[in-house]
C-alpha cells in the first residue's frame, strides 16, 4: 500500500542545509547559546516541543531547531503565524522547513464604525450595545470584539450572538479595570465594585462609549490535520502557546491549542507513545548584539489516559484544562518569570549578592539561581524581612545607576592608587591595539550595522502599534538584525569585491598586485578576505567592548570625590551580601526541603567552608548525584570526614575557591548539573556500589513476561540504532552536524467547540 502523501512536506537535505546557513547567524549574533537538558529528548516517536517564552519572534524557533537537530538528531515541524508566510524571505525558509501555518483572528482586525458600551454590567456583563454600529455587516459570529490597547493589552471577548446592527451578545464578560473603564466611562475601573449607583457616580458625563475593531472567525482544521498527520509518522512539532512573540517578564496565557493537538493525536492514536517536551528558552537580553542564552529541557510529560477517555467521550473543555494546566507548570518548570520588570532586576541584584566569591556563574547555574530566588521572593515577598532588603538593595542598584558602574566592578574600590594607575595604563594601551585590528572591519562593515539598527528599530515600533501585548516590542529587534544583515552583508562584501577588482584591472592598485595574477583569482580573494577582516574585526572587538566598559569604575577610583563614594558602596555590598545570604539560608529549607543537599552555591558565612586538604584516598574527580525532586545532578566532594560538601560554583569557583582553567565555560557538559546527558555507566556504577551509601538500596521490582518482553525489544531497538549510526560514520553519509550541541512569530492556535475528535476549530 503506498504511504500517503504528507500534508506540510518537509525536504531533509534543504531543512539540514537551511539550518547550517542560518546557524552561521546564531553564531556571530549569539556568544553563547547552552543547551540544558537536552538528554531528556525522546530520540523516536512523535513529540510535541512546547517552547516559552517566545520572547525572540524567529530566532527562537531557528535556535530551538538547531539545538534538537544537534543533541538528539531530530528535525521538527514549527507552527508559524500564517501572515508570515506572505514574507518572501520568511515564507521561502518556512516552507523549507515544514512549517505548519496557523491562522490568527487577532492579525485580521478591521476598525468597526461607530462606537460600543455596556448598558448593564452588573445585571447583564455580556450583552454590548452599539451606537452607529453596523454589526450585522462587520461582526461574524465566533469571531472576536477587540477594545483599543491599554498599557500594552488590549481586551477581547468572543462574540456568541448578533441580535441587531447595534446590539450584540459576547461569551464571555469583559474582566479587568481597564476594559471596563472603556466600556463604562469609569474613571477609576474598578472590577470588583460594579453596582448601577458606584457605576453611575464614576461615569463620564459625556460619554459615549469607545472605539473598537471586529475580527473574523478563523478555522483551523487544516492546521489540526497537519499537526496530526507529522505526528501520525512519528515526528516532531514545535509549539510556542503563548499565540505570539513578546517581550514581558512573565508567561502570557496558554492557549489551548496544544492540549487539543495532544488529546486529539491520541484519541485517534492511543498507543502513539505521544510525549510533550517543555523547553524554556532563557536569555539574557535577548535583543542585544553578543548576548547569551540557555535553552533548558525539562521532563517529558505523557499525556493520562483518563485526560483522553474524557476528551473521547465529550468532556473536552475540562480535558483541555487540566492539561494545559500541566503544560503551563512543566514551563514554569524550565524558565525564569517575573511579575514585572523591576521584580526582575531585583532578583538579578540578589542573585549577584549571593555569590560572594564575585566569581562568574556558568550561565546554567544563572538560569537555576534565578528560578529558585524568583519561587522564593513570590512566596515570602510579604515578609518585613523581604520587604525592608528588597528595600535595601533597590537603594544599591540605584545607587550603581548614578555611578555609572556595574556591581562587579565595585571591587576595584579596594585596589591602591598605584595599582589602579597601572590596571588603566595597561587596559588603554591593550585597547588601543585592539583598536588597530578592530578599525577595518568596522569601517568595512558599518553601513550594515547602522542599516540594521535602523530598521530593527522601525519594524519595533510597527509590531508595538500592532500588538496587543508587546511592552516595547522588543522581542522583534534581533529577528530584523539577523535580516537584514543577511540579505546586505552578501551585497556589500559582492560590493567591496568589484570594487577591488575593477581597481586591479585598471592600474593594479597602484603596482602593488603583480601581473601574472589573473583577475578571477583576486574576486575569489575579495570573498574571503573582506568576510574574514569583518569575522576578526567582530572578534577582536568584542574584547574590547569588555575592556572599555571597564575603564570607567578605575577612573571613579583617581578621583577622590567619586572614590570615597565608591568605597562606600563596597562596604554597603559586604553588608548587603552578608544580610542576603542569611536571609536566603534562613528561608531557603523551609521552602527547599533538599536545599543543603543540592546547594547551588557554597555559603563562605558558615562554619567548615573550607574544604580541609585531600587525602591521597581522597578522589580527585567529583562524584555525582541526581536529585529526583530537581531531575538535576550536582557534583560534591566527598570529605575526609565523611561528610559532602557543595561545590561553590559561584561563577565557577571549585570547592577550594579556586577559578577554572576554562574559563569560558565551553565545556560544561563535565559539570554534573547542567550537562546534557547523564553521568557515564561508570561513573554511575561506583557511586551505586559505594559502601556508604549500600544503606539507601532498593529493592529490585518484579517483572512479568510482559514487561520483560518490551525491555528485550527497546533493547535490541536500541543496538540496531547503534549500528546504524556506526555504519553512517563509517561510510561518512551522517547528518549535519553544528558547533555547538505578535508580531509574526511562531503560533498555536487557539480553539473552540467542534465536532470530531481530531478537528477543532480555533
């Protein structure tokens, strides 16, 4: 029987290929992208990716591909917003890649006439009249009312019933004062005080209602049946279920597409072996030229086969709900939210306070820290001891605002006068070496740069105009970078070279090139030599960058007005990391009861910090132990006294305080904690047979025949996948294989009541 045709045909060889070009890109925007986890990717059957926050419009799905073709050998299937297969660049790479378009209604908005208010929201919430409205000609229902934009959301509601041009009946009431002040004339919109006598006192005089746009309804079977058809094969799909790319510090809300896609593949396929992935895709300033991210992994969730009995037998919305309930707090799981902004940077701020080696964290160790003090401030942050430190160190970070300085460079506050003139002398003359290998390429590649910035900056603003809740839309200034750089940098250099060769052909830049040189090999030269000067010039500069940004607190430190201030504030950050340290390890085992156990960074304030001397017994190696509430491992030293000691990791400190040899961190997989795959057998094997720890064996569970059949078969499964990449190897035919292991992103559609068990409409 043929295999039928595939719905979204993805081509291997052109997705491999487009992935290794646009890698390139990563590369030169990222300096560091870390993948956590990933030994967690199921390496067969069909998965479902559910990746947030989408907080870098197409940069995150091409990261995400990159890092799954490179850890586990598998290519996925992203939903992508359908008006971004209009692009020309964008569509063409979509379509290469197998992308699922996705219809949005909130991307079809047209301005409705006239203008709408709630004549009853205490008695009747849902019913919304018009004046000089037309909705019987503009509305559809099953499609969207959407109010202006306040504070970057903008307030929708679906439309259930159209009972004239001026009067219309919604599904759900509108929630939340902003939207019932537009919709009231309230001054101040206040949700839970709605009475007709508060409402009437509180309404403009003059009101006449607000403003507002109608949206289409949108099917989406089509998107359904590609999804289940890709998974049906045993492939990948990628979701971002937050329905857009945005730049908040927390989650947007999840949209139920993903559990329908999940309970709807395997109401029809139960035994697909269906999992779902969450991924957390951590960065650090996303938006910025040579940031860094940490794309995390965490367990794959299967699916209860009681969450499909429901869906199968009519209870879909609750089906629906529980699981997005478990999607939404697998994510939660894998990336670090914040409320607000200014609860971000003060987590940032604790989080560099309790590191007192003032020691670089691996940027892993970062995103964990993070997690764990964000849980922590959301659940103690009423406590007087939380809110007079939180007090305390919004005072230090405005205090290094007004400084100009960063808080590790607050140390240079101890250094004499003498070492401080020589650290400047020294930085200025490496600097201005620097200069001469980062001059060329500069210039040379300068019209990109500026070109860049100023579209990314536009296309910004259009997407924040558009969008319902962008802050400032930044999540879509990297995508516009990496675009345009791409589609002028081949221009430019195209450019250099006829430039060069055109002056060779008429006086040979002036003698300097030989006769016998023929042309062809000066174009071939101009296409290496102009992209190399630039790849060094990005180098090069970018130490640079680092060094200048560090002149700044030594010339604080001549100066003696500045000085004093700055040996304050030293003082004022001991003080400060002492109070955050104890306050972290007062609270920290009542809320981690493993929190001494698996401690991400040493406490120096306590007794027996320092690790005594290694016996010639003692392993030289960290052991490694797995804790299976955090399904993370950490390394510990073994004491000589029989007691375990954490590992300060504090920007890489070893247990002696001691910096790494490595110190760009390139190698993390040897850190137990956040390596992408297991200890090795070995390595697990001696711990197991450790006779200390013989006490905490369990006992082995008993197998029928038919479990131990499915073991034998995994088994063999396992070993034939082993010789077949052998063979590949041998025979050199592998994959592709890389470096390193809203606006119109990438979407999952929302959903609404339909018939059959695979179709919804969203």
């Amino acid at each position: 029987m043929a295999r039928r045709k595939e719905m979204v045909p993805m081509i291997p060889w052109a997705y491999d290929l487009l992935l290794w070009t646009m890698s390139v890109l990563v590369d030169l925007f990222f300096r560091e992208v870390h993948p956590r986890g990933s030994w967690r990717i199921p390496r067969r059957g069909p998965v479902m990716f559910v990746a947030a926050p989408h907080a870098n419009q197409f940069v995150d799905p091409l990261i995400l591909m990159r890092v799954l073709r490179t850890e586990a050998h598998r290519r996925i299937a992203i939903l992508i917003a359908e008006k971004s297969m209009h692009r020309r660049f964008i569509g063409l790479c979509a379509r290469i890649a197998g992308c699922v378009p996705v219809g949005r209604a909130l991307d079809s908005t047209k301005p409705g006439t006239g203008k709408i208010y709630l004549p009853d929201p205490v008695n009747d919430p849902t019913l919304v009249r018009g004046v000089g409205t037309r909705f019987d000609k503009e509305a559809q229902v099953g499609g969207l009312l959407v109010l202006p934009t306040i504070k970057g959301n903008a307030s929708n509601a679906e439309i259930l019933e159209i009972k004239g041009p001026e009067e219309i009946r919604v599904k759900r009431e509108f929630k939340g004062p902003d939207a019932l002040g537009q919709l009231t004339g309230k001054r101040n919109g206040d949700d839970e005080d709605r009475s007709a006598e508060n409402a009437g006192t509180k309404s403009t005089e003059d009101f006449q209602g607000t403003i507002y746009k109608t949206a289409p309804k949108v099917d989406q079977t089509k998107v359904y049946d590609a999804v289940f058809d890709r998974l049906d094969r045993g492939g990948c799909v990628c979701i971002f279920p937050e329905g857009g790319s945005h730049d908040r510090t927390e989650l947007l809300p999840l949209k139920p597409g993903v559990a329908i896609m999940a309970l709807g593949s395997l109401a029809a396929n139960p035994d697909s072996g269906l999992t779902i992935v969450p991924c957390g895709m951590n960065y650090f300033h996303a938006h910025k030229f040579r940031s860094r991210a940490v794309i995390e992994f965490g367990p794959p969730l299967e699916v209860p086969k009681e969450l499909v009995e429901m869906y199968s037998s009519g209870e879909r919305r609750e089906a629906t709900r529980q699981l997005l309930e478990m999607v939404y707090n697998a994510l939660v799981a894998v990336t670090v939210t914040s409320p607000d902004y200014d609860t971000l940077m003060l987590i940032q701020a604790a989080r560099r306070l309790y590191n007192p080696t003032g020691k670089k964290l691996p940027l892993p160790m970062v995103v964990e820290l993070n997690r764990r003090l964000v849980a922590g401030y959301t659940h103690y942050k009423d406590d007087p001891r939380i809110i007079g430190l939180k007090k305390s160190v919004n005072q230090y970070n405005k205090q290094l605002w007004l400084l100009g300085v960063r808080d590790h460079q607050v140390e240079y506050a101890k250094f004499s006068v003498p070492k401080v003139v020589f650290t400047l002398i020294y930085r200025l003359g490496k600097l201005a070496i620097l200069s001469v290998g980062t001059l060329p390429g500069l210039i040379l590649f300068a019209p990109v740069f500026i070109a860049s910035k100023i579209i990314s900056i536009k296309k910004s603003r259009e997407a924040l105009a558009a969008s319902t809740v962008k802050l400032q839309g930044r999540d879509v200034l990297a995508t516009w970078k990496l675009l345009v750089a791409l589609a002028l940098a081949p221009t430019l250099y195209a450019l250099y070279t006829i430039l060069l060769t055109y002056w060779t052909y008429r006086n040979r830049v002036q003698g300097y090139i030989p006769e016998w040189v023929p042309l062809w090999m000066v174009v071939l030269f101009g296409f290496i030599f102009f992209p190399s000067v630039t790849f060094a010039a990005l180098r090069i500069g970018e130490i640079g960058m680092d060094i200048l940004k560090s002149l700044r607190p030594l010339v604080l430190s001549l100066n003696p007005t500045s000085a004093n201030t700055l040996n304050k504030l030293r003082d004022k950050r001991i003080t400060l990391s002492a109070e955050v340290t104890d306050l972290i390890n007062t609270l920290g085992p009542e809320m981690f009861p493993d929190f001494d156990h698996v401690r991400i960074v040493a406490d120096p304030y306590r007794d027996g910090y320092i690790q005594e001397p290694e016996s010639p017994r003692t392993p030289k190696s960290p052991s490694h132990t797995r804790t299976p509430s955090e399904g993370t491992f950490s390394p510990s030293f073994p004491l000589r006294r029989g007691h375990t000691a954490s590992v300060s990791v504090g920007g890489g400190s070893s247990a002696h305080g001691h910096l790494p040899r490595n110190e760009s961190f390139g190698n993390l997989a040897n850190f137990g904690l956040f390596a992408t795959r297991p200890p090795s057998r070995s390595r697990s094997r001696s711990n197991s047979m450790n006779a200390r720890d013989a006490g905490g064996f369990k006992g082995f569970s008993t197998i029928n025949k038919d479990s131990l059949d499915e073991v034998s078969k995994k088994i063999r499964g396992a070993m034939q996948e082993r010789g077949k990449r052998r063979s590949r190897r041998r025979s050199g035919d592998g994959g592709w294989e890389f470096a390193d292991g809203e606006g119109d992103g990438v979407e999952t559609p929302a959903s609404e009541e339909g018939d059959g068990n695979r179709k919804k409409e969203v």
